[in-house]
C-alpha cells in the first residue's frame, strides 16, 4: 500500500536536540529523531555499525507510517501490532534497500531473537497480548511495553513470514492495511488476513497456534531423541524457563512448527514444516526411510522455540 494512499502525501524529518526524553517520535507526515542519531562526521562515529543504525531507525519510524497511524491499535494490550511491525521491517527493509550489506536476518537473530528469549524464560516474561484491564496507566505502558512488544513481536511476525512465504506473508499484511486504514485493530483482525493466504502445510489449528505465541507467557523447548536405528525421532516438549521453582507456569504447551534438515536431502531453506507439534499432544514420532547421521531442527532458527 504506498504512503500516498495513506491520505498524506507529505513525510517530512526534522530533529531535535539529544537532550530531548523521547529518542525518536513517528507523527504522520513529520517524523522527529534526536540529531546525535542521523549526523555522522569522520572520526567521531563508530562506522559501520552506526550508520546501519541510524538507517534502521529511519526504517522503523517510517514502518509507523503503516503500523500504528494508518492502522491503529485498539488498545495498549497490544501493542505489539504497532511495534512488532515495525521492528520487523526495521530490519527486513535495510536488508532489501541495501541488498543484504549489513547482514540483517542473521544480526535479528543474535541482537534480536537470542536477547529476547533470554528475557522471555523467567517470571517476569509478559505475553504479546494482554488483557485490556491489565493496562491501565501510563506507567504500566512505559514499564512493560519494551522489549516484549518490540522483539518478541520481530521474532513471532518473521516465524509467520518463514512458515507462511514471503509472498503469502506479503498478500495478508497489504489487505490487512487496506481493510483497516484509518481504523482501529485487534490481534484477530490480522489473525483473519494471514488465515486466508496460509499456505496448505499439516494440519494444524491456526487460531490456537497464534494464541499460543501471542496471549501465553514464554516458550517452548522441544526436546530430540533419536532410536537406535537412526530412522526415527521423538519429540517431547516443554516450557523452557532458567529456573523452574522461579513461580511460572512450567505446564504451558504450545503449537510448534517443526522444520528440519537431515543429511540426506540438506534441506537448509525449506521453512515449510515438516509437521506441527501440537499442544495436546504428549510426543511427535518422525519416521525416516533410511537411517540419518544427523538432523537439525528449526532451520535458521525462523521459529520462536529452543531445541535440545
């Protein structure tokens, strides 16, 4: 959907001083940053790194263009829809304008995915989607929408992207955008979208697989054994938490797709998956036809889960 069928065709940048609070701000048509973050002089700037910063930071307060004032949030519970969106594209449209120069699917990984799984494995992990009466003052807003909103929603927006293809994934956000511009939007709003241009994959019960990853605490961790004749896997999963008398919730299950890679067809880039672990389910068998040397399970680590 271009920028100029959002009704303003003006998108102005203007700066500020850095002493100012608020590092950057997203108003529609007039995108304001904090000067220190877009003037770079030779000799006072740390390179590359800073310029692929101030590049993703433009990237993702225009990504706000789209997600957060064109189509809006209902509600602070979730307003990963704002900056989930727009961290994702942060990073993925650096990587398409720059032609993968800066190396952005594998930086999300280690700066992105790696920082929030640590945060997401302890008591104080926060679901993408809370309920509305638990926000309900600024100071929450400001405490607790951070890294949650922003990288949890990065990691779970770009595991639909993998499983779904960048084609499919593309169809649902542009009719997403077109049916709710200059309206406000709930997580099942854009659930409706990516249902109706998800590929045929195993079966799988999309609502509860979304829920899983969006209203629950936490994640999964799949667990691999192999039998001795290396023809098959068992898979077993559970919450992954650093500390399991911490207080939280160790019983939750979740709705996991499972790619895998095997030495005998190396399959790196098929994200299609090769079944979904579904959270009724105590163990997942896979069978092969001839014995496998090795195996690897979530391919580029796409999906939101550890494996052991």
């Amino acid at each position: 959907m271009p920028y100029k069928q959002l009704g303003n065709e003006v998108l102005l940048f203007a700066t500020k001083p850095w002493t100012f609070y608020i590092n950057n701000m997203e108003n529609w048509g007039l995108i304001i940053f904090r000067e220190d973050m877009l003037i770079h002089k030779p000799g006072y700037t740390d390179g590359l790194k800073n310029i692929e910063f101030t590049i993703r930071m433009i990237a993702h307060e225009i990504a706000h263009m789209w997600f957060g004032n064109s189509v809006t949030l209902s509600w602070w519970s979730h307003f990963w829809l704002n900056e989930g969106f727009a961290r994702f594209y942060e990073i993925f449209m650096t990587d398409l304008i720059y032609s993968n120069k800066y190396h952005m699917e594998e930086q999300f990984v280690v700066d992105n995915l790696q920082r929030i799984l640590e945060k997401d494995a302890v008591a104080t992990s926060l679901p993408l989607t809370s309920t509305e009466i638990a926000i309900q003052s600024s100071y929450v807003i400001d405490n607790e929408s951070n890294l949650f909103p922003n990288d949890k929603g990065a990691s779970i927006i770009r595991m639909w992207r993998s499983l779904m293809g960048s084609d499919n994934f593309n169809k649902s956000v542009n009719s997403y955008l077109k049916q709710y511009h200059l309206k406000n939007t709930n997580p099942r709003d854009l659930f409706a979208h990516l249902k109706q241009n998800w590929p045929a994959q195993p079966e799988v019960d999309l609502d509860t697989f979304f829920s899983d990853f969006t209203e629950q605490v936490g994640y999964p961790m799949v667990i691999v054994n192999i039998t001795q004749d290396n023809q098959k896997i068992i898979l077993h999963q559970k919450r992954f938490l650093y500390d399991y008398e911490d207080g939280s919730d160790a019983t939750l299950r979740y709705t996991i797709p499972i790619t895998i890679t095997k030495n005998l067809d190396r399959s790196y880039y098929n994200l299609t998956p090769y079944t979904y672990f579904n959270k009724n389910e105590t163990m997942v068998e896979i069978p092969f036809k001839e014995p496998i040397d090795w195996i690897i399970l979530n391919n580029f680590q796409t999906n939101y889960y550890r494996v052991f």
